[in-house]
C-alpha cells in the first residue's frame, strides 16, 4: 500500500485542481454573469448546467477525488510520517469542505430551482437564496478545493 501512496496522491491533486478550478470559475464570473440576466433566462441557464455537469467525466473527478481522500486518510494511520499526515489532511479538507458542502448545501438548492414553478416562486428562489445561499456554499467549496490541494501537493512532495 505504502508504494502506491505517491500515485494516489498525485491523482489527488490532479483532482481537486480540477475541483478547484470549476468552483473558482462559478464564484469569479459564472454566477455574477447569471446574475445579470432577467431572472428567467439565469435560471433556464443555470438548470441547463446543473443537467449537463452530471456526466461521467465531472463525476469521475468529483467523487474519484473524494474516494482518494478516503483512502488517504485512512493510510496515514497506517504508515505515519508528515507527508501522509498532509495527505490525510488534502483528504479531511476535500471531504468535508467540498463533497460534504456539495452533499448538504449545493445540491438541493439546485433540487429547489429545478423544481420551482416558472414564475415569481422560482424568481424569488433565485435572488433570495440561490444567488445568495448557493453562491456563499460554493465559496466554502473553492476553498476547501484549493486547501485540498496545497496539501495534497505538499504531501506528495513528502511522499
């Protein structure tokens, strides 16, 4: 197991980059771009994108990254030493900060928009919540996402 703990957290970082950067993107200019359009029109836009993301390449990264955390965790009470302690760190971060977050959070409010009536329920679900509730949540996952992976790097540096 030991031998394979470069490789796993080498993917780890390669993952919660990727993590990292999509979060970053939706809380710089994605969800402010929405924001500008009429209500409808972000909506529309932002359920569109709620379907498309679930696709086995974003999963893949999403959940494979999250699955690596675990695994490193776990590992470092089995081999010790600062680089797995780091890792296991990565691993805490990701899985709390950003599957946990996405989990509780994120996830149903896009539940809530999707299944708003078109109109003012939906309208209002928008500018109270979802551009507020749901951008705030993803801030907390951009930067869980960018710790996971400074620790992850700096643990397989050690690793």
């Amino acid at each position: 197991m030991a031998a394979l703990i470069p490789a796993l957290a080498f993917a780890a970082v390669v993952g919660s980059g990727l993590m990292a950067g999509l979060f970053f993107i939706f809380s710089v200019c994605i969800m402010q771009a929405l924001s500008r359009l009429p209500p409808e029109q972000g909506i529309a836009a932002m359920n569109a994108i709620n379907v498309v993301i679930q696709n086995p390449l974003f999963l893949t990264a999403f959940m494979g990254t999250a699955l690596l955390g675990l695994i490193l965790i776990a590992a470092a009470f089995f081999s010790g030493g600062q680089g797995s302690w780091l890792l296991a760190a990565g691993g805490l971060a990701y899985v709390l900060g950003t599957l946990l977050v996405t989990i509780v959070f994120n996830v149903p409010l896009n539940d809530a928009l999707a299944a708003a009536a078109p109109g003012e329920t939906a309208n209002e679900l928008w500018q109270k919540r979802y551009l507020t509730d749901w951008v705030w949540w993803n801030h907390v996952r951009t930067f869980a996402s960018i710790g996971a992976l400074a620790l992850f790097a700096l643990g397989f540096a050690r690793s």
